[in-house]
C-alpha cells in the first residue's frame, strides 16, 4: 500500500471517474469526504443470478483489501469489514489470503452473511455486520460507517496505484442464453455484443432485464450499452413472470388492491425495511387504498420508504398483488401534490424477529421461476469485435458531466472525454477505447474503434 494522504486519495479518486459500482452511482471523491469509525464492504451480491462481485473478490482480491485500506484512511476509519456470503467459499480464501500478505488481518477482516435476499441492501448490509441500523430517511455516516461495493474498491485501488480511470465493467449476462458467463467489457459496450458473447438467446420473442430480477429494469430492447453501474444482464423468455410483472399497469394495480387486497399483513412482516424498524407497513397502504381512506398520511408518506426490493410482490403477497408497485405510483402522487420525502433522519430500533424473517435466496429463486437459469456464470474472456462504443455522460447521482471532446478527435484508453461541471456533483468520464469520436450528443459521446 502507498502512503498517500487523505487529500490526495480524493484528488486521484476524482481524477479516475470512480463512483459507487453497486447501484445508483454515488461519487466515490464525495463519499469518501468524511469521518467515520469503520468502512463495510459490500460483496453480498443483493440480486440473484448475478455473479459480478463475487468473481471480484475472487479474482482480485489484492485489489479489494487495499482499495478498502485506502478508504479507510480516507474516512480516518480504524476497522474495514467485507462483508460476504459464507458460501462464496473461494472468494473467503482469496481474500484471507491477501489480508495475511498485508498484515492487516488486526484492521480488517470478514463478515460471512447467510444466503438471503436482500442481504446486499445497504441498510439490512450494515444491520447484520454493525447490529446498528441507520435511521428512516438516513446513511450509514450516522451510524459511524461508509459503505462501498467491493468492485468500488477495485476502482479506487487502480485509480490511487496506477493513475488508472473506471474504463471497464465487469458484467454477468445470464437467463435464457446458451452460455451463461460473466465478462470484463469496456464502458459503453453495446448490450447486443455481450449477449452474442454469451451464445445469443435460445428462446424466440427473448426479454432483457439491466440488473437483476427483482430491481432491475426492462428494456424495450438489446440496443443499450454498458455503464459503469451495469453488473448484469438477464435474458428471459417474453411470458416468464419476472418479465410480465414489469408489463404491468402501475395505475391499473391501485385498482386490484381495491378488489383483492386481502389484508393479511404478509407484505409488512417480511418487508426488509419494517423489519429494519422502519415506518412502512404496506399492508396500512394496501389497506387504505382498498377502503378509499385519505386521511392517513403517515402510512403513504412511509411509501418514501420503500427501498423498491420487489419482495412484497414477488414471495409475499398471496393474490399476486404488488406493493412495491403501488409504493412507486404513491410516491410520484405524493410528489405532485407537493407532499415532500422527510430529510431529517429518524431514530429506529430493529424490529427482534427481523432475523428469523430473512428469505432464502434458493427459495427465492425457485418461486420466481428462475431455478433452470441459477447456473455458475463464470468468468469468460471477451472476445466479440466492437466497431463502437456509447459512453454515457450520466452515469452516476448528480449532474451529467460535460463533455470535452469533439467530432473528429482521436482518442486514446483512459482519456477524460467529459469532465466535472463545476460546483455539481458529479464524476469524470473516461475513454474506453483507442478511436475516433463520431459524435457528441447531451447524453453520450459515440466513438468509432480503431
């Protein structure tokens, strides 16, 4: 590890474009400015079927151990905890491994999960591995703790070691596809090439889901390209349920809760938020719309609570009713009635049959009908040609970054093509090829392979 001061290690973050690799993107420069007392690494990969972090702490675990030693001396954190799945069994000695060769097994160590869903889940990561549980409509910061996904770690090692920007993305494309694997791609990489990389689908009418089964997002078609949040691509026959229940009418679902909500409290008891502790009963939300009931804001505006997991319509609810939907259509209601989502954090307390209500992932699996796709997915070199890449300006929380390059520039791998606005929050964006910009819309700079 190199001995590198707090303000430097944000500078080379920043410089290198990393952002949070688990989800929504946040900067990794801002995060890391701050104070706290322990950083939890998150490699419990929450979606099933995914397989991106798992072969991260596999297969670079160097990486892993001293991106999160960085982060700790960036945040002044006196312990690291990775916390895992126990059955990721070859990542636990490869990453045992690498805390011994680095004599920091005193500083860091690992926490070994159950397989459950969502033990990914930011708020339940840091419930199981602290016994702290952050606040209603708070962080981790308030319970003394910074958590980054391990392949977030990779990154910042990179950046801070070699002066390396986030110009690749290691990405599993699984479901209905011949050969199932997970491979290291360029940013910007078109969807298409992946899954011909993966054998193309073996069903007629296939449907691709961008991350996992239970959150991630249908998309109109295979003509996306990777980002620098993409972890997975599931393939999957056009009348599998995971995909019917995103052809769903939102509006239409305020409608069957009327109808078929049989008030049972299934999809409270095993919410991964109430059992947090948290104010969110779907069941009162279910129950009041049912009743045509206005006048109980506390049980809607818990709607902004929802962290949008998909349980509650995917393993609880008897009628195949979807709370998670009906969560998402109240939110955007109660934002047009100007009907804003609280700010300041609310103290909570774990709710002591939480533990016991965890869902297994196996079982999980099998009731959305994913059992058949539930293979190993390992790691594969990419060898499909890509004659272009799309490289998105927004990929990360905040503004778009703005772009510094023009038609016609020449290009080379790690080449900042957009930048930082100043005074947002943003990242840097970085080339991913050696090649030519053929153009540069608001969204994105297309450049031709060389």
């Amino acid at each position: 590890m190199k001995k590198v001061s707090k303000k430097e290690i944000l500078k080379r973050i920043r410089d290198a474009g990393v952002v949070g690799a688990g989800g929504a993107g946040f900067p990794t420069h801002v995060k890391y400015d701050a104070a706290v007392e322990v950083v939890v690494a998150n490699g419990a990969e929450c979606e099933p079927l995914v397989r991106a972090d798992r072969l991260t702490m596999q297969n670079h675990p160097r990486e892993v151990v001293l991106g999160m030693l960085y982060a700790m001396e960036a945040v002044g954190a006196s312990r690291g905890i990775i916390g895992l799945k126990a059955k990721y069994k070859d990542a636990i000695a490869a990453l045992d491994e690498q805390i011994q060769l680095q004599k920091v097994a005193d500083r860091v160590s690992l926490f070994k999960l159950d397989d459950f869903y969502p033990a990914g889940d930011e708020f339940v990561l840091v419930r199981e591995v602290l016994q702290r549980t952050i606040p209603e409509f708070g962080l981790p910061k308030h319970v003394g703790a910074v958590v980054s996904n391990v392949s977030t770690l990779v990154d910042v090692t990179r950046a801070i070691e070699d002066g390396r920007p986030v110009t690749t993305r290691l990405v599993t494309v699984s479901g209905a596809v011949k050969n199932p694997a997970t491979f290291e791609v360029p940013v910007g990489t078109p969807f298409s090439s992946l899954i011909l990389a993966a054998g193309n689908p073996v069903v007629e009418g296939a449907r691709l889901i961008i991350g996992g089964p239970m959150m991630g997002s249908l998309s109109p078609d295979f003509a996306g390209f990777v980002s620098k949040t993409t972890s997975s691509l599931l393939v999957l026959p056009e009348n599998h349920p995971v995909v019917m229940r995103r052809l769903r009418d939102r509006k239409r679902q305020l409608h069957l809760t009327r109808s078929a909500c049989l008030k049972c409290m299934m999809c409270s008891e095993l919410c991964p938020r109430n059992l947090l502790g948290h104010d969110l009963y779907p069941d009162r939300i279910m129950r009041n719309i049912a009743a045509g009931v206005a006048e109980d804001m506390q049980a809607y505006t818990g709607a902004y609570l929802c962290s949008e997991c998909g349980l509650c319509a995917t393993y609880s609810c008897v009628m195949n009713l979807d709370p998670c939907a009906v969560n998402v259509e109240l939110k955007a209601l109660l934002g047009k009635a100007g009907i804003k989502r609280p700010s300041e954090p609310r103290e909570t307390r774990s709710r002591v049959f939480g533990d016991v209500r965890h869902v297994p992932a196996l079982r999980l699996i099998s009731r959305l009908g994913l059992k058949p796709y539930d293979l190993p997915a390992r790691s594969a070199a990419f060898t499909e040609p890509v004659t272009f890449v799309s490289i998105p300006l927004k990929q990360h929380v905040g503004a778009p970054a703005q772009a510094c390059v023009k038609a016609g520039d020449a290009v080379v791998v790690g080449q900042l093509i957009g930048e930082i606005p100043k005074d947002k929050l943003a990242a840097n964006v970085h080339s991913s090829v050696l090649g030519v910009v053929r153009e540069v819309t608001p969204e994105a700079v297309l450049i031709d392979v060389k």
